[in-house]
C-alpha cells in the first residue's frame, strides 16, 4: 500500500508539470485547442489528487487499528512452541540398547527392563581321562527388572543354562536414602570378592578356588551403606545357613537357623581420578552361623562338592556327614585397577564343626587367589570389565578391545577330612587334599555386548586323599550380554 501510494503522488507531480510546461509551449499554434487540453489535465489532476487521499485514510486507519489490538496469536505462542511440552504421566518410552530393551513412563514413576545373557561354552581336555570335551550352554539367563520410583526396584533372572532351570536372583531393592539400600531376596551376599563379581565380568571364564567356600546365592536381606562420599563401604546381613560351594537353589533353610554377615569395603581414593591409589579397593567380609545340616550328596542345597577351573569336583564330603555346630567365614579383600592394568586377590577361611560315626572334628578349609590383566588396546581395566572405544564393525577400522591375564590359585582342606576309618572319614575316597592351580586367559571385547574368551588352566593335586593326575583344560567363551 505504501508503495501504490508513492507511484500515485509520482503521477500527480508529473501531470502538474505538463500542465505548466504546456501553456508556454503551445499557445501560439492554437490558442482554443491547448485551453481545452490544460482544463482535461486540471480534472485529471484533481482526480488523482482524490485517489491519493483515499489510499493515504485507509493506510492511517489500517496502521491505527494493528496499533490498538492484540499481538498475532503466531507471535504469542512462538516462545511457548519452543518449550518442551509437558509429558503426560501415562506416556510410555520405549528404547533398545546395549542395556537391553526398556519401558518406561515419561515421568518414570514406573519402568521395565528385559536384560538376556548367553554364554555357550567348549572344554578341552587334552587328557581325555581328565574330563569330557564337550559344547554346552553354561549360561542362558533372561534378567527382568524394573522399579517403581526412584526408591524400588526388583529383578527376576532365570537361567535356563546348565542340566536344569534355576533361579539365579529374585530380589526387591529399597532405597530409602542414596547412601543405604536394602535388598530382600535371593541375593548374593558380600562374602568372596569373585562371587560378587558378575559372571560375564570375571577375568576368567571361571571364578578362582575361594568360590568353593561361599555360597553363590543365600535367601535373606542385606544392607549395603555408603559413607565420606563413597570412601567407605559397609554393609550387614541376615539370611538363611547355607553350606560352602551350594547356591540356595531350594527355599528351605537346611539348618533351621539364620546366618548373619558383615562387610566393610574402603576406596580410599576413589574421588581423586589421576590417583595412583584412584581403582584401589580392600576390605573384609566376615559371617557366622550355627549350622546343623546333614549332608545328602542327592540335594544340591544339602552337599558339599569343591571344583577345579575345569569343573571336576575334586574333593566332596560323604553322604550322613553332620554338619553340627558354629559356621564361621574370614575373607579379607582386594582389588587395585589403573588405567589398562587390573589387579584382583582375596582369602578365605571356612571353619565349621562335621561328624560321621560319632566323631566329631573341628574342620578348617582355606583358598586364595592372585589375578593381574592388562588391556592391550589401551582402555581402562575395572571391576565391572571393560569397554571397547572401538567396537569391532567391518570395514570401520574397529577392532574392539584385547585383554590378556593371569591367575594363580589355590586350596587347602583340612586334614582331618581324611582321617578315619570308612565309617568315620568325611570326605569321598576320590577327593584331593590341596590343588595349586596357575592359568592364562585372552579376551576380545568385540562390542560392550558381544565377547570372546580363551582360557587355559593347569592343575597339580598333593596332599591326603587319592592321587589324582594333573588336570589341564582349555575353555572357550562367546558371550552375548546386555
């Protein structure tokens, strides 16, 4: 409009000054004729004049009316457009990653996760008479878990691997502060630094000798606490009696009475990342019971079977032995990892009361353990594995991560195991008193997920009992784990 109005006022100023020119110009060639011609151009003029002023009232009343109402609804809301918009509570995200596949409300009031893992597994044994080589799914685990708020959460994880199904945890978490947690279940209790470890996340396919002395999974509640901002771990339990090596598979308790535990954990740097002492960990874990549990080789929760890196049992208690009286566990802790450098030992001693026969011996087994790593392609060793920075993809120059290590282990029974006639001597006629075992392990982290492993182990038998030939074995692991 403003521009319709400026090639109006053009037009009059040019029709004004033809009709000024003109007189001068043409009076002497006819007077009559240009007279006529000058009053057309007057009328032409005025005409024009009018347009312009009507053009000129509209264009004030437009401007006069946008100045007096309400900004543009586009203009308004554009501010409000670029706020995110407020997720209903019932709202749901699904997502699918190397954490597995997820639900969750918007708000996250509630949540659920499907986490799978497999490990298929091959045992070589270069002495056929050591042990049979075969293929088997060691692991098929499907882990469901969720929460509710951000104070509870729960997990349900059968394994379908191995001869049967069981049921690896099933627990309820509580937090009621971020530095106390409560878990109430089937759980695994802080004693053994390698039993707390997760299975897809041991330095070697299989744990060390001072697993034999714990028990994989108790029935019970545990209390894990933080303090000084995470330098100091602590925590308490009390669960069902369980006997070394079984894994409360069943939800009797076998003894009719209660266990109780205690942990403390110290990280003295973990705050301080360029510490030298920043992955430094050592504590101990401590447990008593008071057991009275009769050995039946036929229940898994109710015998006591110890096994080799090879998974041959290779000392084993008889059939009728009672187990009567004060269960005791000392397991002092520890575990150093900086930069691609890991470093993993602890000891424990299991002390209880066993008699056959009528008699009764004060028996005490003891093992430990001493593991180093280092990641050759550079990344960080941890406790909890590690993580390639460049996952293997073809044609993409990743090539994932390498780990290479070793472990020396070993076991010491009591030797009044083997003392005793054959009414009276606790253990099997087929078991060893002591092992010393040494072993060499690569690992190739493809991806977070996906993992190769390639394990070998030696094992020299000595001591009382029957005399067992070396056993050496070679394991093989592919692992998928989200």
């Amino acid at each position: 409009m403003m521009k319709l109005a400026k090639h109006t006022r053009t037009a009059v100023f040019s029709a004004a000054l033809l009709a000024t020119a003109l007189p001068g110009a043409t009076l002497q060639a006819d007077p009559a004729s240009d007279a006529a011609e000058i009053q057309s151009l007057r009328e032409q003029i005025v005409l024009l004049q009018k347009r312009l002023d009507a053009i000129e009232a509209r264009e004030a009343a437009a401007q006069a009316k946008a100045a007096a109402a309400p900004a543009p609804a586009t203009t308004a809301a554009a501010p409000a457009a670029a706020a995110p918009a407020k997720s209903s509570p019932d709202a749901t995200t699904v997502k699918f990653n190397s954490k597995g596949f997820s639900l969750s409300t918007a708000d996250g009031g509630f949540g659920f996760q499907i986490r799978p893992r497999l490990q298929n597994d091959f045992h070589f044994f270069p002495d056929s008479r050591d042990g049979n080589n075969e293929f088997y799914v060691r692991r098929a685990i499907l882990s469901l878990r969720g929460n509710i708020g951000d104070s509870v959460r729960w997990i349900v994880s059968p394994n379908f691997g191995g001869s049967s199904t069981v049921l690896d945890d099933a627990w309820i978490e509580l937090s009621p502060t971020k530095n106390l947690t409560a878990y109430v279940g089937k759980i695994q209790i802080f004693k053994g630094l390698e039993n707390i470890q997760s299975n897809a996340k041991l330095l070697f396919i299989e744990r060390g000798t001072p697993y034999n002395l714990v028990p994989g999974r108790e029935l019970g509640i545990k209390i894990l606490g933080k303090a000084a901002e995470g330098l100091v771990n602590y925590g308490f339990s009390v669960t069902n009696d369980a006997l070394d090596s079984t894994s409360a598979n069943n939800s009797a308790n076998t003894s009719g009475d209660l266990a109780t535990g205690a942990y403390l954990f110290l990280t003295p740097a973990t705050k301080d990342k360029d510490s030298l002492l920043s992955g430094l960990g050592v504590g101990v874990a401590v447990s008593t019971a008071v057991s009275d549990t009769t050995i039946d080789t036929s229940n898994s929760d109710r015998s006591i079977k110890f096994k080799t890196g090879g998974r041959n049992t290779f000392l084993s208690i008889q059939n009728g032995v009672i187990v009567l009286g004060t269960h005791n566990r000392f397991n002092p802790q520890f575990y150093y990892y900086h930069g691609p450098l890991g470093i993993l030992s602890e000891y424990i001693v299991s002390t209880s009361k066993m008699s056959r026969g009528g008699v009764s011996r004060d028996i005490s087994n003891s093992a430990w353990t001493v593991q180093a790593s280092w990641v050759v392609t550079g990344e960080e060793a941890s406790f909890n594995g590690v993580k390639p920075s460049h996952p293997f993809a073809f044609g993409k120059g990743g090539w994932g991560a390498w780990e290479l290590g070793a472990r020396l282990n070993a076991f010491d029974a009591d030797k009044d195991l083997f003392t005793g006639d054959a009414t009276t001597k606790l253990a099997s006629s087929t078991s060893a008193q002591k092992l010393m075992a040494w072993g060499l392990v690569a690992k190739w982290y493809l991806t977070e997920n996906l993992l190769w492993a390639l394990n070998y182990e030696r094992t020299d038998f000595s001591g009382l009992g029957a005399n067992r030939s070396t056993e050496d074995v070679i394991t093989t692991r592919l692992q998928i784990d989200f």
